[in-house]
C-alpha cells in the first residue's frame, strides 16, 4: 500500500537528519573551539567587509526564477500526459503539440525580448 | 498511529504557519512558509494523493519558494528590521477580525452538506470515502488512487481538453506578462544605471556597525 | 475528544485498508536504512571522492594520494578523521539556526533521491507508483538549501554564489526534467520498476534516436545541476573564493561535499535505471531476467548480475563526470545560461513529441522486432538531426549578429550582480 511505503520515506528523511547532525554533533564535542573575534570575522581574503551584505540584486535573477516556474508548472502537465499516454492515441499526440506550442511561442517571444540574454 | 501522525504532521505545520506570520526576517520567513508547504504535502500523502504530495513538494516548496527568494533579495531591508508592523493601536482590531473571520469559516465547514449526504459536516462521525467504492481492494477506483499519475492524464486528455489547452494558454499569457514587466524594468535600471548616480545612497545601514 | 475523532476519522479511511507492518517489511526496511543508506551509500560515496583524486591526479601526471594504507586506501577515513577535529565556525552575524539547516536540506535531498531507485528484481528501497516525480520533488529540494547557506552566511561571496548557483540550478532543472518525460512515456507510468520492466522488453531506452537525445541532455544538464566543471561558476575559486560555502569549514563543509557526491552518484543510478537498462547486460535481451522460475537460489544470482552490472554502469558514469571534471574549462556565466534557455529547454520540449513518435513506431505495435526499431530509428533518427542542428544554427546565427566578431557576443552594457546605490562615488557609507 502506498502509505506504507511512505512511512519508509519519512523514516528515511529523519535518518538522512540525524546523518547529518550527528557528525556536527560529535564535532562539538571533540574539536578545539577558541573563539576569536578576527575567526569570526566573513571571510573577504583578508579584507574587512565594507557596507551591507544583504543587498538588493538586479531583477534578471527574478526573471530566471519567474520562467523556471512556469516551465516547471508546465511539466505537472507533462507528467500525467506521459504516464497516460499508454491508453490514448494520436490524439492526445496532437494535443501535445498544441500545448507545448503555446509554451514554445512563449520561450520565443522572452528570447526575441531579449530577456534571456545574461549580461 | 495514523493519528498520532497526523498529529504531528499538523502541529508541525501551524506552527510553521505561526513563525511565518510572527517572524521579523523575510528570508526565515520564507523558509517557515516553504516548511509548511512541506507539511501540506506530507497531509496529501496521508490522504493518498501521493501523485500531488510529490507535484506539491516539486511546485511549492522546490519552485515557488526559490520564486520568493528572489523576489526578497530584490527588495531592501532583508535584515528584517521591524519594517512591517504597523502601529500596535492597530493590533487588536486585527486579532478580533482574525478570529471572526476563524469563525465564520469554521461554522461554514461544519455546517456544510454534502451532495451525497443529508447531514452536515460537523454532525458526522464516520466520514464516506471520497470515492465511493475506493476502499475495496480490487475495484477500478481503488486502482485510480494508486495510479493517480495515468488516471489524472487520461482524464486531462479527454474530459478536460479544453481547460488544459487554456491552462497552456494561460501558462503562457504568464511567461509574456512577465517578460514584458521585466523588460520594461531592465530597460529603466539599464536608462538610469549607466551615467551619473540616479538616486541618492538610501541609509540602509540600520544596524550599528561594530 | 470528539473534536479530533472527527476529523481524523474521516482522514483516515485510508489507513483501514493498509496493511500491517509486518515483521518481514520492518526488516527489510530496517536494513535499507543501517546498511543502505547509512553505511554502504556514504561508504561508496567516501570512495568516490578518492577515486575522482586519483582520477585527477592521472589525468594530470600526477600520482595522487597514495600515503595512508596501501594505495592510500585509508585516505577517506583520514579525512573523516581530519574534518571531525576541525573546529566548528559559524561567522559573525550569520543566522545561526539557517546556517545549520542549509547543509541538512542539502543531505536529506540527496538521501531521499536514492529511496526509489530499483537496484536489481526487488531491490528497491520502495517502489512509488509516482516514482519518477517523487524523485524530481526530492532533487528540487538542493537549490532552497543553496541559497539558504549563502543566504545565512552573510559574505558577499557566499551571497553572490548562492544566486549564481540557484539561477543556475534552477534553469538546468528544466531540461533535466523534460529530458526525463520520454522515459516516463515509453515506460507507460511513473514507477521505476514499471519502467525497469519495459526496457526489459523494449531494449535499453537510449537505444534510439530520442533516447539518445535525452540522455544527453540529461548529461549536461546533470552535470550543471551538480556544479561540476564546466558549470562550475557558483564555486569559482578564481573569483568568488567558494560560493555558497565559502563561510562553511569543518564537518560543515564536509556535508556540503558529501551531498555532492552523494548527487553525483544518485544521478548515476538515475541515469541507470532510466536510461540504460538498469542492471541488464544486454541491450536488447532480457538476459538475467528469463533465469527467473521463482526458486530463491535463481533470484539470488540474477540479483547478483543485475546488481554487478549496475554498479558497473553507475562506475562508468562517475567516471565520465570524472573525464568532463578533468577535460574541460569552465563556461562563462551568460554562455551557461543561453546554452540552458536556448539551447537544451526547446531541444527538450521537441524531443518530447518525437519521443511520442518513437512510441507510436514501436511500442505500440507490439513486441520488439528489429523491423520495427529500424523503421523507427529511420522515422526519428533524421528528426533529432535536424533538430540538434537547427539548434546550433540559430543560435550561430544569433552570435554573429550580436556580436563584434563571430561568435563572440559583446559585454557591452555588462554590469555587476547586485544594484549599487550610487554607482560612481566609490563611498561606502563607514570604513572601518
């Protein structure tokens, strides 16, 4: 049965925890700690930071993210059309070919915008 | 058992739901709502949709939250320095909507009656499955829950043709709208950015520097 | 109370039916975890990390570790030993409690990759009917740990790698998605060991032209999605120190490692188990399987191939990741990122559709024949040409407009990552 199977999976997921914790714990334990202010300091390669850190970045990263999510909502469609596509015929083919036109004719126009450019 | 876990599940969620609301720094509380997203899928799972506990996780906590990452790196005052809150007069007006709205939203779902039956919701005690006919082993609803992934795609393909197709459409509408904003944003930043300061330095520096 | 067996009652329905954990399955499951996942994968993975070094010291004349134990067999261990006794740094003004859950989140998607993976005839840890999306979900977990260590760490470098390598993960995760669906296609579901079953019947799934064409892109976008060299520029050491890590040292950093090479590895029993077969020897036969007559003995050796054959297969993928590490030079940051959107996302989505045509040649009809995987290579083949091709072309074609010189698009108009307030001036508002 399906849920059993995830029991597994969560069981999985707070042993990949502890995995991870565990070490870091027994590290506490046993490594040196001498705190030092010049230690603690960001690592600039020996330069002392200079203004804010948390500072606004340009809206390209935004754009990125934006076109990843909606290519990424795409595929919650791809994924059942794939797995069903056993019990259908060319139909569903042509279909295919509709929707992912659509999605192509998007991609396009962002790259005709210029917005996929980096720089 | 499957009580406990539920639980569990649910504790965890609200208060991740909790630290959401209450936490001052956008990006833990960002991280408290991807949390939550998370709890909402592990609720899937319990309720055998595993199909959209795995589309949650991929959506929600693996596309969206990166979404709102980016989206608070682009705004200033990340540090989350007490920004947000409005003036405290305005807090207990707030808390007493909250819990009228809690209200009303409560006695609508308990109250509610189903197509099937002619009861409330709140009157039942033992619940009729979603779908009927799902609970014995063999039956093509039972096997519909276990292949929600093949069931849910052939039902998209003819059924839900048209609604598909406009979800692509939409989908793009989307990637267009976005394109077009953001164009006309770089084309801005890039008017104003190159040349002489446009604005002056904003003092973002609240914290005192050491 | 009543208020709760309400709800719980009705949720539950499900778990009427679900049957109990019996003491076989809860041994079964207890030695996946002890054994599988807590002992033999990060042993594999420890061993990996040597093998790239000596790997890497061949491909550089050099002799690599070669000092603890014989053949520095020991070496792993030593690091272990090494990085357990480092001390534990978290730097100052860095979120304490983000900082540590980064590498976490990091780990447990590694981990929770490897749980559907059908190893050998009723090796996998579980098999999920959504199989193949759950493992999508579990890998998009990495980039939100991504940021959050370069988020938390407040360093300008770990901030401005952590960007770069989320906008990276992020477009690479497309195609790598996309260049999964015809597998999910061919195989007619999203179970692994459904799809393991097909390519027992319908010969390795990279055994033909759109086949090829999504393993390669799952290749590169792989290797992009694990930020090894080339796609290496989230860690460029020449300019941004380490990335996101850059504030990690010690056990801390070590997990960060770990869950690479954890990744690089799941993605090799992906690709495996996707892509080449699992752990069939032959491309086209259904070699060990046709032992099987239900006695455990024949299980037990079939199992043995099967397992043999896979870690071979996964070997030799680690080793080509190795090769491409060792070979090639690292991309440029608006290059990765065209060569994401331009070129790999719309070769994807077309493959797709001829991935359907492939099906409608040779799946459909029946059983394999060599008739049957010739017409549709003959079908499909001259498509993906095509496509790859017009690809390259118009993006050629893009270069040599843009740009000054052919194939060299202009920085003009580059600017910095981040919006300075007041470009000019130079003045940052207090200097130490």
């Amino acid at each position: 049965m399906i849920i059993n199977n995830y029991i597994f999976i969560g069981l999985l997921l707070l042993a990949a925890i502890a995995f991870a914790l565990a070490p870091i714990l027994v590290a506490r334990l046993i490594a040196p700690r001498k705190r030092s202010r010049t230690k603690s300091e960001p690592y600039e390669c020996g330069v002392l930071t200079l203004g804010e850190t948390w500072v606004r970045f340009r809206i390209q990263y935004y754009i990125f993210a934006l076109m990843f999510v909606v290519f990424d909502v795409e595929t919650l469609f791809l994924f059942p059309w794939a797995a069903g596509y056993a019990s259908l015929g060319l139909f569903a083919l042509v279909e295919m070919v509709v929707f992912l036109g659509f999605l192509l004719l998007g991609l396009v126009y962002a790259w005709a915008k210029g917005v996929l450019r980096w720089v | 058992m499957a009580r406990i876990l539920f639980l569990v599940i649910a504790g965890v969620g609200l208060t991740s739901a909790l630290s959401t609301v209450l936490s001052r720094n956008l990006v833990r509380a960002a991280v408290s709502l991807a949390g939550f997203f998370f709890t909402v899928a592990c609720l899937f799972i319990l309720l055998e949709a595993e199909f959209l506990a795995a589309l949650q996780v991929l959506i929600y906590v693996g596309a969206v939250s990166i979404l709102l990452m980016f989206g608070i790196m682009l705004t200033r005052g990340v540090q989350g320095t007490d920004l947000v809150s409005g003036p405290s007069a305005a807090r207990l007006p707030g808390i007493v909507v909250g819990l009228v709205v809690f209200a009303v939203l409560g006695y609508a779902i308990f109250e509610e009656k189903g197509l099937r039956t002619q009861y409330s919701w709140g009157a039942l005690d033992e619940r009729t499955a979603i779908a009927r006919g799902s609970k014995e082993p063999g039956s093509p609803l039972r096997s519909a829950v276990n292949n929600m992934g093949k069931v849910v795609g052939v039902e998209l393909m003819t059924r839900y043709v048209i609604a598909f197709e406009l979800a692509g459409l939409l989908l793009t509408a989307a990637l267009v709208g976005a394109v077009a904003v953001a164009h006309r944003e770089e084309d801005e930043t890039r008017s104003t950015g190159s040349g002489v300061p446009p604005e002056k330095p904003e003092p973002t520096a609240d914290k005192p520097n050491p | 109370m009543t208020a709760f067996a309400v709800p719980t009652s009705w949720i539950f329905w499900a778990q009427e039916q679900a049957v109990e954990l019996d003491r076989g399955l809860a041994v079964r499951w207890g030695l996946w975890l002890v054994v599988g996942f807590l002992a033999v994968f990060p042993g594999i993975v420890a061993y990996m990390v040597l093998l790239e070094r000596k790997a890497a010291a061949r491909f550089q004349d050099r002799i690599g570790p070669n000092r603890v134990g014989p053949l520095g067999l020991l070496q792993p261990i030593a690091d272990a030993l090494k990085l357990l006794t480092k001390e534990d740094l978290v730097p100052r003004g860095a979120d304490a409690l983000v900082h540590l859950a980064a590498p976490v989140l990091v780990i447990v998607s590694a981990f929770l990759m490897l749980a559907v993976i059908p190893f050998a005839v009723g090796m996998a840890p579980v098999d999920l009917p959504s199989g193949v999306l759950y493992l999508i979900a579990a890998s998009s977990l990495s980039p939100l740990g991504v940021f959050l260590a370069g988020w938390s760490s407040r360093n300008k470098y770990s901030l401005l790698g952590a960007m770069r390598a989320v906008a990276q993960l992020v477009s690479y995760e497309i195609p790598q998605v996309l260049s999964v669906i015809p597998i999910v296609l061919w195989g007619g579901g999203l179970s692994l060991v459904a799809i393991f079953d097909k390519q027992a019947d319908y010969g390795w799934f990279i055994a033909s032209p759109p086949g090829l064409l999504a393993f390669l892109i799952l290749l590169v976008a792989s290797i992009a999605e694990l930020n090894r060299a080339p796609f290496d520029i989230p860690e460029a050491e020449s300019e941004i120190v380490a990335g996101f890590h850059t504030e990690y040292s010690g056990m801390r950093f070590s997990l960060f490692f770990l869950a690479e090479y954890l990744s690089v590895f799941a993605v090799g029993c992906l690709a495996t188990a996707l892509f080449l077969g699992g752990g069939m020897p032959i491309p086209f036969a259904r070699f060990p399987l046709n032992l099987l007559d239900g006695s455990l003995a024949r299980l037990v050796v079939v199992d043995l191939i099967l397992l043999a054959v896979f870690a071979a297969k996964v070997f030799s993928f680690v080793l080509l990741m190795i090769w491409i590490r060792a070979t090639l030079l690292r991309l440029r940051v608006d290059r990765l990122m065209n060569f994401a959107w331009k070129y790999l996302t719309p070769l994807a989505i077309v493959n797709i559709l001829v991935a359907g045509i492939w099906y409608e040649c040779v799946i459909r009809p029946g059983a394999l024949t060599l008739g049957r995987w010739l017409g549709g290579t003959l079908v499909t083949g001259p498509m993906v040409a095509g496509l790859v091709w017009l690809a390259f072309w118009v993006n050629r074609r893009e270069w040599a407009g843009e740009a000054a010189g052919p194939g060299r698009p202009s920085l003009e108009g580059a600017r910095p990552d981040w919006e300075t307030p007041g470009q000019t001036g130079a003045s940052p508002q207090r200097a130490h």
